[in-house]
C-alpha cells in the first residue's frame, strides 16, 4: 500500500507529551517523505520538535498518533525494536557517547557485537570504516586521546558500522569548534555520496545545511518549509543559462553559432530552456 521507494515515510505523526494542562504537543501532524539517498537538514527554533521527530524515525520513542515506516516497516509494528535499530539506523549525537575505556577501533566494532560472528570480520569493518573516517591511524588510541573532531569521527564510524540505510544525527557539530564542525559535516556529505547513506541531520548551524540536499523548517511541532538545494553544478548553469550568453544561444533569430553543429546548438537551446523555468 505505502510507496516502496520512500526510505522515511510519516503519516499524520503526532506526539503529545504529558497531559492536561501540562501536555505539550511536541509533533503535531508531521507529514514527510524522504527517498533512499537524501541528505536532509532538519532546523527549528530550540523546542519545536526537531529530537523528537528524529527520535521518531530511530525508534527511540513511540508516537502518540499516526504512523511512522522506515525502509518498509512500521515502526509500531516491529517485533524486535532492537534488532531494527542494529539493522536499520545508525545514531550520531551531539556528544559521542564513545565508551572510553575501549580504542577507537573497540568502539566501533560495538555495534557489530552479535551480529558479524567473525572477530576477523568485524576488525576488518572496522578497520575500513576508521581509514574512511581518515583516522586509520589512531586505531588503538582511547577516546580521551584523541581531539573532540576525531571522537565525533569514531561515532560516525561507529553509527556505519552495520552499514545502515539511514544515519540520524541530533546537532553533530555542536559541540566542536567550527574548523572541526565544517570538517565533520564535510565527511557526511563524502558518505552520503559514497555510500549513498540517507541522512537526517538536526542542526542549527547553516553551513550544515546548506550542505544537504534539502532543509526542513519546523516551528511548533509541524514541518513549515519544505526547501531543496540545488547542487553546486546546477547552481552554475543556471547562472550561465540567465546571462548574455545563455540569451544569446537561446535567441532563435541570431545568426548560427560558429563552430557547433546545428544539432548541438539545438541541444544547448534545449538546456539552457529547461534551466531557465
Ligand atoms: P527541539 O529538538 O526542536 O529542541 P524537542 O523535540 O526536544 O525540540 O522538544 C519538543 C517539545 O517537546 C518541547 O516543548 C519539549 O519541552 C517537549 N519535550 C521533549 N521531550 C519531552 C519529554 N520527555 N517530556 C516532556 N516534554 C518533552
């Protein structure tokens, strides 16, 4: 019945906290679809909803009304809430929560614990995901001998661990300076593109998201804007197609172009017509 190509799919999401006179409509009537794919910016006023929703979407809390699916499931309908969130969903969150008596290489083999039956195996992962990180060389350090930009590093890795379809990320660039924040963000993009891992990130910063394909605005519980980036090559031509060059290729009665073919100058036309809607 539902769209089998939507990664995230919430239906008249709802989510009350307390009651009376006290109740606070954290979600109110959330409607969002995402693809598998999307790397998307959730933002909002502090309190509008933006832990909630991702909690949603992790399984970390369940609604009061409406519905929520991830890559196919409903999430009130799972028969083991753990085994989805191994499975399915990768957390990343504004502190690292890495366990600090275990090395980076440790933390990130965690999550494989009980699901990749080889300790090979899971030191390969996690061997792979720490030099996909950039920190292959830091394998063996603890968490408090490594800066705050590379501990939030060994979380991504971490949240990859079991190769999930959806990476959440409550603010992962809160707590860092804005050298490490811009490098952390960067590396999301890289996965999101690489690996082609759909990622939910909240965040107030916007550089982040101006890095994602699309940034979702919430104020008191519902979704109000809607926006989609463009990406930086069509962002290009777009500025070539509107400039004199692009009126100039465009105009029909202008002499022929030199040196292209009537076929390409067709092409171009054709282009530069579709940018400019
Ligand atoms: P944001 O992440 O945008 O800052 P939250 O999703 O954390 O907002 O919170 C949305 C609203 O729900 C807020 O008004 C908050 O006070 C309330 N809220 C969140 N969690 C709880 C909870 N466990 N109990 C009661 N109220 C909560």
């Amino acid at each position: 019945m539902l769209m089998t190509e939507a990664l995230i799919e919430t239906i008249h999401l709802s989510k009350i906290y307390g009651s009376g006179e006290t109740a606070v409509r954290a979600l109110d009537d959330v409607n969002l679809t995402a693809t598998p794919g999307e790397f998307v910016a959730i933002m909002g006023p502090s309190g509008c909803g933006k832990s909630t929703l991702l909690n949603m979407l992790g399984a970390l809390d369940q609604p009061t009304a409406g519905e929520v699916w991830v890559a196919g499931e409903n999430l009130a309908k799972l028969k083991n809430v753990d085994d989805f969130r191994a499975r399915t969903v990768g957390f990343i969150f504004q502190l690292h929560n890495l366990l600090p008596t275990l090395t980076a290489l440790e933390n990130i083999e965690t999550p494989m614990q009980g699901r990749v039956a080889s300790a090979r195996r899971r030191r390969d992962r996690a061997m792979h995901l720490l030099t996909l990180v950039g920190l292959a060389a830091r394998a063996r350090h603890l968490p408090n001998q490594l800066s705050g930009g590379q501990r939030q590093r060994i979380a991504i890795a971490r949240a990859l661990a079991n190769n999930p379809k959806l990476v959440l990320a409550d603010e992962p660039t809160g707590a860092l300076d804005s050298q490490s924040g811009e490098e952390i963000l960067q590396l999301l993009g890289e996965l999101n593109r690489s690996e082609g891992t759909t990622i939910a990130v909240v965040t107030h910063d916007r550089r982040v998201a101006q890095a994602t394909q699309r940034i979702l605005r919430m104020q008191d519980g519902r979704i109000v804007e809607d926006h989609r980036v463009r990406n930086p090559l069509e962002e290009d031509l777009r500025a070539l197609a509107f400039s004199k060059l692009g009126e100039t290729i465009l105009d029909t009665e202008d002499a022929p172009m030199q040196g292209v073919t009537p076929e390409e100058e067709a092409i171009l036309r054709k282009l530069i017509a579709r940018l400019r809607k």
